[in-house]
C-alpha cells in the first residue's frame, strides 16, 4: 500500500501537455504587441516558469512597457483560448481517478494564474481537485514552494505521506524546500541538463502517469 495520501501537480507538461495551446497564444501575444517571435524561438522548452520571467528570456533587451503589452496580450487571447489544444497526458485521467477512489487528497501548484487554470480544468473535465493554488491565488504572487506550504498548511497534510509531481527542477526545488517526497515527471517540458538533474535529486524518477500509482 502506498505511503503517500495527498499528491501535488505541477500543471503544465506533468498533468496536461499545454504547449500547443501556450505558444500558439505566444506567437499571437507577442505579434499583437509588435515583437514577433522568430519559429526557433517557439519550443517546449520555454514552458514551466511564470510568464514575465518567459517573456524576459526571449525579449531581455526590449523596453519594460512593450513587454507588458504581451503580458497583457497574451492574458487576453490565453484566458478565452477555444483551440482545444491542450490534452491530458495518456493515462492522467484514469490515474486521477484511481488516486481519488483510494481517498487520497490531490492538489494542483501551477505558475499559471487562475482564469485559465479553472478554464482548463472544465475543458479537461478534471475539476475534482481538493485545492488548486496558482501563482495569484493568494493577496501576493505565490512562489511554486510557498503554493506546497499553502497545501500543506491549509488542508492538515502530513508532509511524510505528501508527494510533490512535476516536470522540471523548479517543481523539485519547491517540494524539497518544504520536506516533502519529490517525483520527476520524466514526460514534460524539462530541458535535457534540468532533467538530468532532476535524476539525481528527486525521490522517484517516473516515466508515465500509471508509474503514480506504484509509489
């Protein structure tokens, strides 16, 4: 029987591969504000961390105004997204569900904000989480650790029976900054050298979404 009753998501690239749907807003976003991306600029690889600090990698040299133009360029167009892009990973949903028929408790810690977080839940018909903490959940952006402390805190968990899940060494970093277990979701949007470290540090290193339910 596992050790584990409550489980932390990481969103994007460990519970829905969000890149189609992101970059495409992406692309729109930064156009509309007059900084168009070069296609070798659009990858997977860019997703994980809060927009601005996206938006700061690709465009560092651009005035601080045009770069909130396609802060608020993309918020208009990724907010009311229809494309229908984003998919759960194979296995998610049934994996969700198993979690849930167990009676453990599963929570969400995303760097998204909440309109499209609540958009994608309904899209994805996965509204079911004990709690979902996004970047401005609280009266201050939240960090990914402090949204575990929130979790963890607010709803009694213990932290040896709590496991943090997600695609990239930041999401590690923040499960390990509040004691909790750690597992590397090895499908997602991690860079070949994050990955490669998140091998050493996490606790468990998982290669599907079924692999959840054996730890």
């Amino acid at each position: 029987m596992s050790v584990y009753k409550n489980y932390i998501f990481d969103f994007d690239g460990t519970l829905a591969h969000t890149a189609p749907e992101v970059l495409e807003c992406f692309k729109k976003a930064f156009a509309k504000a007059g900084c168009p991306l070069e296609a070798s600029e659009v990858k997977d690889t860019l997703l994980g961390p809060p927009l601005e600090t996206i938006i700061q990698q690709l465009r560092p040299s651009v005035p601080d105004e045009m770069k909130q133009n396609v802060v608020r360029a993309f918020r208009e167009i990724y907010d009311c997204s229809t494309t229908g892009l984003t998919k759960l990973y194979p296995g998610m949903m049934k994996t969700l569900e198993e979690l849930r028929g167990r009676g453990a408790k599963i929570f969400i810690a995303t760097n998204k904000p909440l309109i499209p977080v609540n958009r994608l839940l309904k899209e994805l018909n996965i509204d079911f989480f004990n709690g979902v903490y996004t970047v401005n959940s609280g009266a201050v952006r939240m960090s990914k650790a402090e949204m575990i402390a929130a979790a963890i805190s607010g709803h009694n968990l213990q932290k040896e029976e709590t496991l943090m899940i997600g695609d990239t060494m930041s999401d590690i970093n923040a499960g390990l900054a509040n004691g909790i277990d750690t597992a590397a979701a090895m499908w997602g949007y991690a860079t070949a050298e994050g990955a490669a470290e998140m091998r050493k540090k996490a606790v468990h290193v998982i290669e599907s979404a079924g692999e959840i339910l054996c730890l």
